[in-house]
C-alpha cells in the first residue's frame, strides 16, 4: 500500500539546520499535494507546510515562515523540507502527510510514521 | 486566521459506552473541509472521517462524524478497547491549515 518514509531527523543546536525528506512510494506522487505536520512532545498535531502536486504553490505556518522551505521532486518521489535558524520549539516528530488530492482542498490521506528533530544546545 | 477548539480535553468512559467530542470552529467552514483523525500513543494519525461525515476506508462503523458551520461531533457509539486514543479535528482548504487541540479519551 501507499508508503511515506521520513528521513533527516537528529539533534541540532539552537539557529541550526536540518533537511528533512520524505520518500514516497506505491502511488503516483506527482499527481497529490503534500504537507508537513509536526508534534512537539506531548503536545498535539501542528501544520507545518503545504506543497500543492506540482509545487506551483506552497504555504506556511506563521511559526515557521522565513524559516522553512517545503519543496518536491517528483522525478524521485521525495518530498523535502528545509529548516533553518532551528529554535528550541522546533522540536518534535514530524509527519509528512499525503493529501487525497492536488491541493489543499483535500484531507490528508495517508501519514508517515515520522522523523525527529530535536533543537538543543 | 481560523482556530479549532475542541472539547472536552479528556472524556473518561468506560468499554461499550458513547463517546461525543466536540470541534468548535472560530468562523463558519465547509464541511467538505473538515477530516477527524486518531492518535494511539507512539504512532502516527490515522483518518477516521473526512468530509465532516464520511467515513474511511476499514473505518468501523461505530465511529459517525455530523455537523456543519462552526460545529462539529464526532461520535463513537460504543467504546471499544482500542478506541481510547487521541483525536484531532483538522481543517484544511485555505491557508493557514490547523488542527484543534486533541481530545484524549481514557479509560474510567
């Protein structure tokens, strides 16, 4: 079945970066807008980031604007998310979801199981 | 920005009884727009309804999502042990997209 493997996690210091990606397989990838949505330990579910099919429009959380660059390439299959100037509530799990369709007008379908960021010094 | 409030925060219930957890929008939303998910502690979410009231694919049938405009129910009719989780209301079709902030619900 549809699979969504995440990659890139680990420990960083505070105003460091990290590249998170996410594989893709079992399903046409270029044909379904993606996200990222992270969990700050014990915390609940918080939207990151939405790359729509073909990566023509990308959106962002307030909290991660500037800092965060969602991006795809569906050649490969991988979905990626470059964070910069990492801060302390950066860290959690992060989800790379699939939509059940192009764009944000489409819920998310699918889950990875996660990668884990943790910012600190 | 729109802001999903759920409620309660923790429902204590016990195995066979009725579950009803509340997602309150800050303004009117589609329901086309409005999905539930489940969290069990160490995994990630999985869909329970989208659309307000459809249910997923394998989605037992004890599990009904109702509602429209800024407030929305899910209902879990008789509790199951593998019911007690987490759950998330998610709105999506603008941005920004948000989550409500999870009703857990536990074992009495």
């Amino acid at each position: 079945q549809v699979q969504l493997v995440e990659s890139g996690g680990g420990v960083v210091q505070p105003g460091g970066s990290l590249r998170l990606s996410c594989a893709a397989s079992r399903f046409t990838f270029s044909s379904y807008g993606m996200q990222w949505v992270r969990q700050a330990p014990g915390k609940g579910l918080e939207w990151v980031a939405f790359i729509w099919y073909d990566g023509s429009n990308k959106y962002y959380a307030d909290s991660v604007k500037g800092r965060f660059t969602i991006s795809r390439d569906n050649s490969k299959n991988t979905l990626f998310l470059q964070m910069n100037s990492l801060r302390i509530e950066d860290t959690g799990v992060y989800y790379c979801a699939k939509g059940s369709g192009t764009n944000f007008y489409y819920h998310i379908d699918v889950w990875g199981k996660g990668t884990t960021v943790t910012v600190s010094s | 920005d729109i802001v999903l409030t759920q409620s309660p925060g923790t429902l204590s219930l016990s195995p066979g009884e009725r579950a009803s957890l509340s997602c309150r929008a800050s303004q009117s939303i589609s329901s086309s727009y409005l999905a539930w998910y489940q969290q069990t502690p160490g995994q990630a979410p999985r869909l329970l309804i989208y659309g307000a009231s459809s249910r997923a694919t394998g989605v037992p049938d004890r599990f009904s999502g109702s509602g429209s405009g800024t407030d929305f129910t899910l209902t879990i009719s008789r509790l199951e042990p593998e019911d007690f989780a987490v759950y998330y209301c998610h709105r999506f079709g603008s941005s920004p997209l948000a989550f409500g902030g999870g009703t857990k619900v536990e074992i009495k």
